[in-house]
C-alpha cells in the first residue's frame, strides 16, 4: 500500500530537500545547477527563520517525492502579510497521484492558519499539467489585474 504524508520540512530533510531542489532547478527548468553550498544556505535560512518562508515535504512510502516552499513579505495596499508559493514540485515517477493537490492544499492551510491575506504563485504558460492544477484548486488567474515585471542582477 502507498502511503503519501505531506508534513512541514525540517534539517533531516536536508539532503532530500537538496536533490529535490537540483532537480527542480535544473532538469525541470533547464536553469545552471547552483551550488549545493547555496541551496544548504537557502534551506536553512528558512529553519533559522520561519518569518521568511516555510517548505514542505511530500514523502511516499518514505521516500520525499516533492516539495513547496512559501515565502512570506507584506502588501502595503492591503496591509497585511502576504504568502508566495515560489515552488510546488513532484517528480516525475510521483506524479498523477494527486501529491501536488496535497502539498498545494497543505501550503493554503498554512496561510489560512497564519493569517495571510493572499497566496500567489505564478507558473510558465508552457506548464499546461501545472495550470490545470491550479485551475482546479481554484486558482484565478490574475494577469488581467497586474502586470508583472522582473529585472535580472546577474547574480549567481
């Protein structure tokens, strides 16, 4: 029997988190495999310091097969904090048994429970498996409200 558990990560999820993050950056996105020290400092930032953001882990039959992470700042225009999902991964062999519906639903509790005003995220127009997702969790898509910009510091 497949057993999937979605709890909040912690420093024995370390190396899992690692992998996972590697794989996320580099075989999904295609993007430079950063260095191992970098996602270790970025992890832990986030145990030192729960106000910044928050993963969690998806784990089948002991084995962690996804992860999402939260990063927490504030609106001014609605003068409360807000939450971004920044990551919502499964791999590829885990997928099609609702565990991202699972860590997607854990990490909306989470800003419920903390009193987030929103929950937003963003995922490329090619990512159509992602979309449906969302689309299906209730998500709204929320282009026609803003327009967002990014500008790139070229720092790795």
């Amino acid at each position: 029997m497949t057993t999937i558990t979605i709890r909040q990560a912690n420093a024995a999820d370390m190396e899992a988190l690692i992998s996972l993050m590697n794989e996320y950056i580099v075989d999904f996105y295609k993007r430079p495999q950063p260095a191992k020290k970098q996602l270790r400092n970025l992890i832990n930032h986030l145990f030192q310091h729960p106000d910044a953001g928050v993963q969690f882990i998806a784990t089948q039959n002991d084995e962690t097969v996804g992860f999402s992470t939260l990063y927490f700042t504030f609106s001014t225009t609605r003068v409360k904090p807000v939450a971004i999902l920044n990551d919502l991964y499964v791999t590829e062999k885990a997928r099609g048994q609702k565990i991202g519906e699972k860590l997607f639903s854990t990490s909306h509790q989470y800003t419920k429970e903390h009193q987030y005003a929103t929950m937003s995220w963003e995922t490329a127009y090619d990512n159509t498996r992602a979309q449906m997702l969302y689309r299906k969790m209730g998500g709204n898509v929320t282009n026609d409200e803003w327009i967002h910009y990014d500008i790139s510091n070229d720092i790795l």
